[in-house]
C-alpha cells in the first residue's frame, strides 16, 4: 500500500463515529484472524483417511474377503471404512428376493470351524414393531471364539470412560430386526467397539427407515475371517431401502473388530491390553 494512501485512510477513520470505529476495529481483527487461520490450514497435509483408500482398491461388485481383509483401522474413533463409496452393490434379482413375503431372514450353515457365515434379510416395519413389543431374552449361545480352553476370552475394560466387557455376543443381523435372540449361526465374538458404535450406530439408522418411513430394507452381514481364526477381523454390512431404490437409505461399510489399546488374538479370542 502507496503512503498516500495510507494517509486517506487514516484520514477517514479519525472522521467515524465512535461506534463506527469500533465496528472498523472488529471487521479488520476477524479478517487478521481468518486470513492465519486459512494459511494454517494450507499448511497442514489432508488427512488421509481408509475411506478415500477403499474407494482405490475396492470397487463394486469384486469386492473380495482378500480386498477387505487389507483394510486397517486408521486408529480414529470411527470404527469402519466405507467401501464402494458407501454404496451398496446388491443386484436387481437380490432386491427382488421373496419380495412376496413382507420379511425373511436366513442364515448360512455354520463352517467346519463352527463360525457364523453370511445372513441375509429383508426387513419390514411390521417385524420390527412386532419385535420391539417384545421383552427380550437372554443370548442363548456362546460364539465361536468366545472361550478359550475352558476358560471365558471376557474381560472388564474400560471404553469411552465407561466400564465395559472387551467382548459381546454380536449379532449378525440385530435382534430389533428379527426377534432372533441369538441362534449360533447369527452370533460372533464382537469387540465393544465393533458392536457398539461400530455396528449399532448402522442398526439405529436402519431402524429409522423402517419405523419413519415404512419402507422395506434389504439387508445382507457378512463376517469375514482370516484363514483358520475364530474371530473375524471384521464385518462387511450392506443395506439398501427398496421401494425407492436407496433413496432413502444405501449403506456399504466394512466395521473393523478391534478395540482400542487391546491386542486381539484372533485365532484364540484372547485380548491383551496394550
């Protein structure tokens, strides 16, 4: 700036009101302020996270167990990754399955390891409001995993400053959805976090489309183990809101199973902390 023209404004501003000085003041503080704050944040690198990975090495309907069994917890407090983009990928004829029946579920077989393999669902809100009158039962079965030569993998942590057990019995497809209380072939051995927010944040927007909208989601949990282990590394869940094509809801998340400050031995179950 030209000393001259220093000078005019200087020159104006002895000319304000009291007032107006002080609004000048203020306006010229907050543009010094956010002019730092701009070049700090060019400053700082982008934060890379696995969601923006994902969508690199995971594309569609190829997902494979491999594809998702290299993705890693970037160690944030979000506990999955998207993959697709976050959108689902089941076909034409997987939407349309048994669309005569207002709600189905079916689990896979268990494998020769006894662990719980894919479930898939079609959810309705006349099921769910019929379960969610009912007083829930007590989880029937112990998960693969969750014992370990005769002995209990659980352990009282603590997690979001709150005492809690390292493990829950996670269902596959959530009990609000289906009134299965926990049959052998819907149940893993889940850390909290993958259970809780990981999996329960997705369930509670679920059930928000079929409580406020009515409309029916296909559902499909599948859990995806590495070899031999008996705990998976985590759980690839997909949802789609039929009648309107996903308008509503569309949901392709990989939730990892782990816990933080824990290292999990998932051939065994047993969790050590760090």
């Amino acid at each position: 700036m030209k000393a001259s023209d220093e000078k005019k404004l200087i020159q104006l501003f002895k000319r304000l009101s009291t007032t107006q000085k002080i609004i000048a003041s203020v306006v010229v503080v907050l543009a010094i302020g956010g002019y730092y704050v701009y070049q700090n944040n060019l400053a700082q690198p982008a934060r890379q996270t696995v969601t923006s990975t994902v969508s690199q090495t995971v594309s569609g309907s190829n997902t494979t167990q491999e594809d998702l069994l290299k993705l890693k917890w970037d160690g944030s407090d979000d506990y999955y990754t998207q993959v697709n983009g976050g959108k689902s990928t089941f076909s034409d004829a997987e939407l349309k399955q048994s669309q005569d029946k207002d709600y189905w579920v079916t689990f896979s077989a268990l494998d020769k390891l006894g662990r719980a393999q894919v479930a898939n669902a079609r959810l309705s809100y006349t099921q769910y409001m019929k379960v969610k009158n009912i007083s829930r039962p007590r989880i029937p079965n112990d998960p693969i995993g969750w014992r370990y030569q005769g002995h209990s993998n659980n352990q009282d942590i603590y997690f979001d400053n709150e005492l809690v057990t390292l493990y829950n019995r996670s269902h596959l497809i959530a009990w609000m959805f289906t009134g299965d209380a926990g049959s052998k072939e819907n149940l893993v051995t889940g850390t909290r976090a993958m259970n809780s927010p990981g999996m329960n944040d997705f369930e509670g927007q679920i059930s928000d489309v079929l409580y406020y909208k009515k409309l029916h989601v296909r559902y499909q949990v599948t859990p995806i183990y590495n070899g031999n282990e008996r705990l998976p590394r985590g759980v690839h869940m997909m949802a789609k809101s039929i009648e309107d094509g996903g308008k509503a809801y569309d949901l392709n998340v990989y939730v990892f199973n782990i816990q933080p400050g824990y290292q999990i031995n998932y051939l065994t179950g047993q969790g050590q902390k760090k």
